[in-house]
C-alpha cells in the first residue's frame, strides 16, 4: 500500500498480487491457466473526480502495471510473450468525492504520471512479496523461466549427436557438453547475450524478414558458446528452417554447445 498527495491530490493504492497466471493481451483463452495469481489495484481519492477522470484512472493505472510486468520480465504462461496481466486483473476506484473537482488523469497529466509511478513501484513490491521475484534477479533464472534449463539443453543434444559414434565417445561428448552447458549459464556474457536475444524474438512480430534476424542471433549465439564449430553446427541444422524465431535461438544454444563439446573431444 503507498500514499501521495505529491501532486496535492491526496490518493491511495493498495495492491494485492501473484503472477502464477500471467498472461498477455490477445492470448488464447483456452491456454489460460486455472491458478490463483491475480493482481488487484484500488484506488483510493480524497478528491472529486469527474466520471472521464475515473475512466482515466482505470486506463491509466492499467497501463502502469504493463510497465511493471515488464521491467520485472513476467511472461504469459500462456504463450511465453512479455505478460500484460494475468487473466482475472481488477481495478477498483474509490472516491470521497469532496474537495477540488478534477477532470483528467492521463498518463500527460500530473496526476496521472503521480499514480503511475505510484501502481509501477507497488505492483512491483507486491510481486515480490507474493511470489518472490525480483528485478534484479539472476539471468539463469530468467533463462529457466523461458524453459532454457541445463536439463533441456543436454536432452536436445543428446538427440543431435552423431548416431554412429561409440558409446564410450557418446559419453564423453556428453559429459563435455554438460560442462559447456554450466560454462554458457553461468556466464555473465553469454547468458545476458542469449536472454537480449529471446526478448527481440519475444518482443517482434514474426515474419520472413524476421526469421532472417532471428537466423542471425542464432548464428551468434552458437559462436559466441561454440566458435567456429558452433555456427558450423548450427548453419548444417538451419538451413532450411521452417520454426520459430525464439527456437532459432534456443538452436543457436544447442549448436553451440554440440559445437563446444566436439572441439574439445
């Protein structure tokens, strides 16, 4: 809960808010998960609003809370996109209806910038009471949110090594992809370069044009885990790709890695 009255509009917002179902503007309902997580802002005035300023608080106050979302990186769970919300938001506005009569609350007005402040640092604190999850929290994790775990990655290449090789070169190919796996999460550089990757594909429209961006990204992740052997790895498997552009890249990790691990056998 915070108070203002900075703007000399004396207000208070009390926010409750869990992101187990978040989802994003759009999403296909059917994909919604049935679980608690809600966020629900009120809005308390100690002033007179007219019914268009309350309008605009809704609206307002709504567009703040994207903006907390994403500085604090909350994907949909239903389609893995920058959520907007979860799926059962509500926004209450109450009012004393006595002092000065105000008119406007948009995002250009005083008043609005003041609540928007105000619902971005409360959704954010609630958040992270809730459900624990911080700004500032470890790009492993991020990673592990958008389901690039080491589990994942050493399953995708044990399905991409060499079908003909010994069981005895099997297993130490694996176990020098394991350590690549460590090296490329734990690593400050590549897992920033590989999560700034995921958000452009997250954030962008995909198309033809795009998919060649996307190739690109790809290309560099590899190198940057694999060298040369990497984006060797990952130009043989992309060729001709017909996926995702967010899959390019989780491409670009695992050619990468194979690429890694074959230079060190």
């Amino acid at each position: 809960m915070t108070n203002s009255v900075e703007v000399g509009l004396p207000f208070s917002i009390v926010v409750t808010a869990g992101v187990s179902n978040a989802t994003a503007a759009g999403d296909d309902p059917r994909r919604f998960q049935e679980k608690a997580g809600t966020i629900n802002i009120i809005i308390l005035l100690d002033f007179n609003p007219t019914d268009a300023c309350l309008i605009e608080i809704v609206k307002t106050v709504t567009e703040a809370k994207a903006v907390a979302l994403r500085e604090l990186d909350i994907l949909s769970r239903a389609s893995n996109r920058v959520a907007t919300g979860t799926s059962t938001d509500t926004v209450t506005v109450a009012s004393t209806c006595r002092g000065k009569i105000v008119n406007y609350a948009g995002t250009a007005t005083a008043l609005g910038r003041a609540l928007s402040r105000r619902v971005i640092e409360t959704v954010k604190e609630a958040i992270r009471k809730q459900d624990g999850i911080r700004q500032d929290r470890p790009l492993r994790e991020r990673l592990e949110e958008r389901g690039i775990t080491s589990n994942m990655l050493i399953k995708a290449v044990r399905e991409r090594l060499p079908g003909k090789s010994s069981s005895k070169t099997r297993r130490h190919l694996l176990h020098q992809a394991r350590a690549s796996v460590q090296k490329a999460l734990h690593s400050v550089d590549t897992a920033s370069t590989i999560l700034a990757s995921l958000k452009i594909c997250e954030d962008a429209v995909t198309s033809q044009a795009f998919l060649r961006v996307a190739r690109g990204l790809g290309a560099s992740v590899a190198y940057l885990i694999g060298g040369e052997a990497g984006r060797s790895q990952f130009q043989k498997i992309c060729s001709n790709w017909k996926q995702s552009s967010y899959n390019l890249v989780v491409e670009g990790i695992v050619s990468g890695v194979i690429g890694a691990a074959l230079e060190g056998a």
